[in-house]
C-alpha cells in the first residue's frame, strides 16, 4: 500500500489551520502532520472540550484530509532544557512558561507532554512526534571539561522527566517519537544509543527519523535507519545542503541567520540538497516503514506556496511501494 505524504503544519502555523488544510489539500497532500501551536491544535482544548476534536476532525474531512500524527517539540524542548530562559519565552505560550521560574517551566511542560498523549488519542492518532530538551546540551562542546559524571547525570535527568510521561503514553496507547537533533537528549547516532538505554528501551519512546540533521553532522542516515529500524515510529522529509570546504563556512554555523551564505549547512526544499533520498526510501521498504513521509518544508530561500508542491512532487517520485510478495518469489524463482 501507498504510503501517504503529509504536510507538517508547524511552519505553517502562522495561518489558521484550515487555511493550511486548504492549501495541503489542493496541493495534493494526502494529509497533515498538526502542530500543537498556533490555532492549529491546542491539547488542553482537545481534552477538555468535548467539540474540540470534532471540529478539527470536521476541517479535515471537508478537505479530504488525513491525520496519522500530531507533534509538540516546543512545549516538549521545556522538559529537560537548562537554562531556560528568553529562547524559551519565546516559544512557549503563557501556561506554559508563567512566571518563568524555570523547575516550573519544566513542570508544567511535562504536564502538557502528558496531555498530548491524551489528545492524541481523542483524535484517533498513535504517534506523538517532538523533542525532549536536554540538560546537557550546553556541554557539546566539552571545555571546560565535562566529566562523565555530569553527562550521566544528564542522561539520569531525563530517564527522571521523561518516564513519567511515559508512563501516560503507555496508558492511552500511544507513542512518542523523538525527532533526532542537535540540542536534543539525543542529537547523533551514540546519543541516541544512549538514551534508548537511558530508558530501559521502552518501547513507548521511538524515532522521528528526519535525514536532514544527519547529513550535516556527516551521520549515514540510511545505515540509522536500519541500526533502530524496530523504533522508527514517524518520518519527516526535510533536507540539507552542507556548504563547508571552503576554509571559511564551519559546520556549527558560526552564529549566523539561516540562509547566511558564510553558514556551513542550511535547509534547503527536499530534493535540492545532500540527502541521499532514492537509497533513503529503498531502506524504509527494507525496514518495513508504512507510516506516512511527513514533508518538512523549510527552505529560507524559496517561497514556501512553491516549494511545499514541489516538494510533494519530489517525494511522490521516489517514495515507491515496496516489492509485493508474489514478486520476491518469482524474483527467487528465476535465480
């Protein structure tokens, strides 16, 4: 069966939510992945209000469109992030941040964490995508020296947030697929080993599996796939150009806007950077994959009304069915 191909809303959260569906819809979208920001889906509202979900479900039908997962990397980045501070202002609404004293800032995001396994359910999906923060990050670069005793701690912190939002995740069915990704608990391919242990790999907290973020660390995104093949619960399509080489551009982006053209990577439309889609998608038929190819659209150098079609167009081309079961035995004949 065709995968379907989603929009993620969460770039798009400046417009009304159905604006958006509108838009997926006659794009040719098969569905959306929703944000939970903007007006696009509020958790609380879903679980407290009885005609919430009804009525997103009802935009959605209007424009024959589906829903396999909603996402929440923002509240979810709150959770484990230190310090928090003015970044967080920033994309945290005010029940979330309050007073900005940051334990309550960690609190109540982990409430809402729990609330979106809730909401999830209501809504009839399976699959929570987003981010965890990360207590450690700030010691990336390891000077002064970060000794292993606070990067266990780090990781100790989030085992201590994180279960217990799990543990609702667990009671409504649901899982949550954290999106693989600098600043995150877990950014790279032995962070990510790190935090499945950090859990006893429980099987409530999978992978987003998004490409773009390997192929500027120069991560192999395909060999990622196929080491956590039996925890890739969501995929988004999003892509990376690496511009380093010149003895000037620096991997870590120098503390430059996107699309500055002295970074040493940036986003670009799906199809125009470094990701080795066609091997991508054949891995993701080896693995099994037949959750839906969310497009990411992100690209500061093209207008989104055109990319996002084009990238749609792209992913159409080379997100191909597997081979069918009468086809590997006839293939297995003939040799």
């Amino acid at each position: 069966m065709t995968r379907p191909i989603t929009l993620f809303t969460g770039q798009w959260a400046d417009l009304p939510f159905e604006e958006v569906c509108r838009l997926a819809s006659g794009w040719g979208y098969d569905g959306v992945e929703i944000a939970c920001w903007g007006d696009h889906f509020d958790p609380w509202a879903a679980v407290e209000d009885d005609a919430y979900v009804p009525a997103k479900q009802e935009v959605l039908k209007k424009h024959g469109l589906q829903v396999f997962a909603i996402s929440n990397h923002l509240k979810g980045q709150a959770v484990c992030d230190d310090p928090i501070d003015e970044r967080h202002r920033g994309i945290l609404p005010d029940r979330i941040w309050g007073d900005g004293d940051a334990e309550g800032v960690r609190q109540r995001a982990a409430e809402e964490m729990k609330m979106t396994a809730r909401a999830a359910r209501l809504l009839g999906v399976d699959v929570v995508v987003g981010f965890t923060g990360s207590s450690i990050w700030k010691y990336v670069a390891m000077f002064p020296p970060a000794g292993q005793d606070l990067v266990d701690a780090g990781y100790e912190d989030f085992a201590a947030r994180w279960n217990p939002i799990l543990d609702v995740f667990d009671g409504e069915g649901v899982r949550f697929a954290h999106e693989v990704h600098p600043s995150e608990i877990a950014y790279d391919y032995w962070t990510t080993v790190r935090t499945m242990e950090a859990i006893g790999h429980r099987e409530a907290f999978g992978l987003n599996w998004d490409p773009s973020h390997f192929v500027w660390q120069d991560l192999d995104p395909v060999g990622f796939l196929w080491d956590f093949r039996d925890r890739i619960y969501h995929v988004d399509c999003k892509d990376a150009k690496k511009l380093v080489g010149n003895g000037r551009n620096g991997r870590m982006g120098s503390h430059l806007a996107w699309a500055d053209p002295r970074r040493g990577w940036d986003f670009v439309s799906t199809g125009h950077g470094d990701v080795p889609w066609e091997r991508c998608f054949r891995m993701l038929n080896s693995i099994d994959y037949t959750g839906p190819i969310s497009v990411e659209w992100e690209d500061a150098g093209m207008d989104r009304l055109v990319g996002a079609p084009e990238a749609l167009d792209f992913v159409r081309r080379l997100a191909f069915d597997a081979p069918s079961a009468a086809f590997d035995a006839a293939f297995s004949t003939q040799e």
